[in-house]
C-alpha cells in the first residue's frame, strides 16, 4: 500500500496542504512567500472581476445543471426500452463523454463561428439570421451552456441502469390500479430513480462549478467577461499574472462553495430521496 500512500501524500495532499498555506501570502513564484494573513481573501471580495466571474459560474450552474439532468433523463428513458439496435444508439449516446476535451472545445468553437459556422447555417437556411454567438456578451454563455450538453453521455448511462432497476411488477400493478403513462412516470419511475438523480445532482453541481476547458478554450472569457468562471479568472492569476496567493484563496473559495451546496443537497436528500432500504426499515 505504500506507493498510494506516498502518491497521495505528496501529489494530493500536499498540493493541498500547500495552497492553503499560500492563500495566505503573497508569492508570485520568483521570490518566497510573504505571509499577508487574510489580505488575499479581503482583496477577492472587494474585486469587481471576482463577482463577475462568481455571476457568471452561478448561471452557468443554475441553467446547465438542470437542463443536462431533465435531458439526460428523457434520453435513458428512450433508450431504456426493448428494440432492435438499442445498443447501438446507448453506445452513440455515450461515445462523445470519451472524446478529449480540447478537441471538444475546439469543435464547438468551429459550430459557433459566425460567419461560416454549421449552426449558423443552418438556421440561416429556415430564415433565422444567426447571432455572433462567441464574440457576442449575451450569446457567449449560452453557447457554452449548450455545448456542455455535449457531454450528457455519462449521466444519461447512470439514468439508465436506475430505470433498468426498477422491477417491472411495480409498473404493471400500476397500470392495473388505472395508472396512464404519465402518472406512472410520475408516481412510479421518478421516485426509484430518486436516488440516481441525487448522486447525478451532486456530480452535475461540482462539475459546473469547475467547469475551464470549454471557457478557456472557446471564449478565454469573453468577450467582455461574459464568460469569466471562477476557474478561469483563478487560472489567469496563477499562470498569467504569477499571483499565487490570490489564485490559492480563489481555489479555496471554490472548495468552500461546492462544500456548502453539497451538504445543502445532502440536506435536503430526506424530503425528496427514495431509498428502499429505509422505508423497509420504517
């Protein structure tokens, strides 16, 4: 077990270690550390920019996280019935969560071209002109957002293997009782999968939160910092601007946030999580 032991200790905890240390001084890599105490955290909050890029993660959480969730659901409960070639489809469906995520970002870029991109286009070709998307502040974040929907393969296989684990009695005992097709989704599916979208909520939240490659890549954060999120406003101070100490405040501002909403999520699991386990217990 040693060599995980030493692994972890010195390329995880650490780095982890250290960047709470530094969070507190001022280093910007060429001279040693100088200890400023809570200058670093003061400074964060009283930076426009830090509030921009807070703005700018929020959203992109509040509308992606949901939106990926109801269509990674309604994508497994298509692929989750019994047909010829269903394998085949689950296989496309998850096949781009495997592709790199550079590649990915410089794809989407491509699509969202304003000139001669595919997606503009397109909607030129039914009579709709196209916005500037990526070099456009209103359109940048929604463009991304759509573009993280890329990735919905993972979660959706997750969706999956909960709706294949629901016993098929409970749906027929349903229909029995009256049940359409809705009040079965409603009544039936929703409730057994509760669990499987709590573990894909809380994934969704962490990952939005962290998201950086699509920003960095497509937009670098703008235009006019439309899509500055947290990650890359805390990578332009580490690795633009050499500010070490910042940058570690930032992270751990960062770790304070998805900590926070993830015992808030874990919280709020007993009004609205399933478990069988539990109502045999009661």
């Amino acid at each position: 077990m040693s060599p995980a032991i030493l692994g972890l200790l010195i390329f995880t905890l650490g780095p982890i270690v250290a960047s709470l240390l530094l969070s507190f001084t001022d280093y910007n890599i060429i001279s040693d550390p100088e200890w400023v105490g809570l200058k670093n955290y003061v400074d964060m909050f009283e930076e426009r920019l830090f509030w921009q890029a807070l703005r700018v993660s929020a959203i992109y959480s509040v509308v992606s996280v949901p939106l990926g969730l109801t269509l990674s659901l309604g994508l497994a409960v298509l692929l989750n019935h019994a047909m010829r070639g269903i394998s085949i489809f689950r296989s496309i469906y998850y096949m781009p969560t495997v592709i790199s995520g550079v590649g990915v970002a410089m794809l989407w870029r491509w699509l969202f071209n304003a000139e001669f991109g595919v997606i503009n286009v397109l909607l030129d070709g039914i009579g709709i002109e196209g916005p500037a998307w990526l070099l456009d502040a209103n359109w940048a974040l929604p463009a991304l957002i759509i573009t993280s929907l890329w990735g919905i393969g993972g979660t959706t296989l997750i969706f999956l293997a909960g709706l294949q684990a629901i016993p098929e009695e409970l749906y027929e005992a349903a229909e029995i009782d009256g049940a359409g097709l809705w009040s079965r989704f409603w009544s039936v599916t929703l409730p057994l999968i509760s669990n499987v979208t709590f573990f894909n909520l809380v994934l969704g939240i962490i990952g939005a939160l962290q998201v950086f490659t699509d920003a960095f890549v497509i937009t670098r954060g703008g235009p006019n910092h439309a899509t500055l999120f947290l990650s890359v406003y805390l990578y332009q101070h580490a690795f633009q601007y050499l500010n070490m100490g910042y940058a570690s405040a930032i992270a751990w501002f960062m770790f304070f946030v998805v900590m926070l909403l993830t015992v808030l999520v874990f919280k709020s699991s007993p009004l609205w999580v399933y478990y069988e386990s539990g109502r045999q217990e009661k």
